[in-house]
C-alpha cells in the first residue's frame, strides 16, 4: 500500500502489517523532527555514495524527467523506529524535469515496510499515476478542493471518509456505473449502500 503523507501514522502502520500487507508512507513537515533527520541522514549518505540507488529517465513531447529512487536499511540511528511496525526502509525520491531548457528539482521523502529499491520505484510510480487519475474523481465527484479548512485535524477528517468512499465504490461498487453514478444509487438505495460497505456477499 502506498500513501499520502495524511496516512502517515504509526498505528496506520500496525494496522496494514496486522492485514499482511507492505506499506510505503510518503513523509513531510507533519512528522517534522522525523523528516528532517531523515532528510539529513539520505543527503549524508548520498553525498558518500553509500545507499542503494536506481534511476529511471522518460521522454515525452520535448519534456525529460530523470528520477533518482534512492533507499537505506540502515536505521538503527533512528529514533522511535519501533513506534512504526515493520519499518524497514527510509526512501528518497529525487525527480528532476527538464521542459524546453528549463531544469526543476524535486525530492520526496518515504518510510517503507519493503526494502528492495526496484518493488519501491514501481509502487510509488504507480502510485503517482493512480493519485494524477483520484485526484480528478476526488475534485470533480466528491468536491474535495473547495474544502478550504485550514486545520489539519479537520483537513484528515474531510480527507479518510472521502478517499475510503471512493475506494468501496472502486472495489463494491457496480462495474457498470460511475463513480458519479454509485453515489448517487447509494444516496438512495440501502441495499447498494449495504453492498458498497459490506461487499456483494
């Protein structure tokens, strides 16, 4: 499973290990001591070429983006480590795109329960690709970008029922309807509410 830096929590952790299932955890500013140490523990080993890296390149319509997937198992430096089950892996991800002449970087940042850096590269990139394609169905079905709350408790709160709700709907729902459409049934019909939440039986 991979996730969203709001599903980043320890006991998110436990829960998908208890499920027998691998997680990969995006990482920023709302674990901010944990971020920056190992933000500069990644750059430090880097800079010594003492991590495991690969590197992937894609070309489209004049734009290159180079994509650097870089891993540590080396975590017994790290405090609290045990408070998240199973980390066995911290992740950089560093993608650098270059459109016309004009060159970007980007790092992000990865606490993973899998350590071989080629299963990580394919989750997170399917990962981007599934979340480019969600982001479309949360903003236009569920209206999620005009939620302009600004306190992160109440920014989860609005995000886990919604995302959960697209999910039932992906996995329950009827695979000739819409998501639009499911939602609409489910407003509307409790035997297919029951079937999203439940599953067909």
């Amino acid at each position: 499973m991979t996730a969203d830096a709001i599903y980043c929590q320890k006991d998110i952790s436990k829960q998908i290990i208890k499920a027998k299932a691998n997680y990969i955890f995006a990482l920023k500013q709302n674990h901010k001591t944990l971020y920056e140490d190992i933000v500069l523990w990644l750059n430090s080993k880097l800079n010594n070429n003492n991590i495991t890296s690969i590197q992937t390149v894609e070309k489209d319509h004049g734009r290159i983006e180079t994509r650097r997937y870089a891993t540590s198992t080396q975590l017994d430096w790290l405090s609290g480590k045990d408070d998240w089950t199973n980390l066995h892996a911290v992740v950089m991800v560093e993608s650098i795109r270059d459109v016309k002449d004009k060159v970007t970087t980007e790092h992000r940042y990865y606490l993973s329960s899998l350590t071989d850096v080629n299963m990580i590269a394919d989750a997170i990139r399917n990962h981007w690709s599934i979340e480019n394609s969600q982001h479309w169905v949360l903003d236009v079905i569920f209206s999620e970008d005009d939620q302009k709350s600004l306190e992160r408790n109440e920014k989860t709160n609005k995000a886990l029922p919604t995302r959960t709700a697209l999910n039932l709907i992906r996995v329950n729902g009827d695979a000739k309807l819409s998501v639009k459409r499911s939602k609409m049934r489910a407003s509307r019909n409790k035997s297919y509410l029951e079937q999203l939440l439940f599953g067909k039986g």
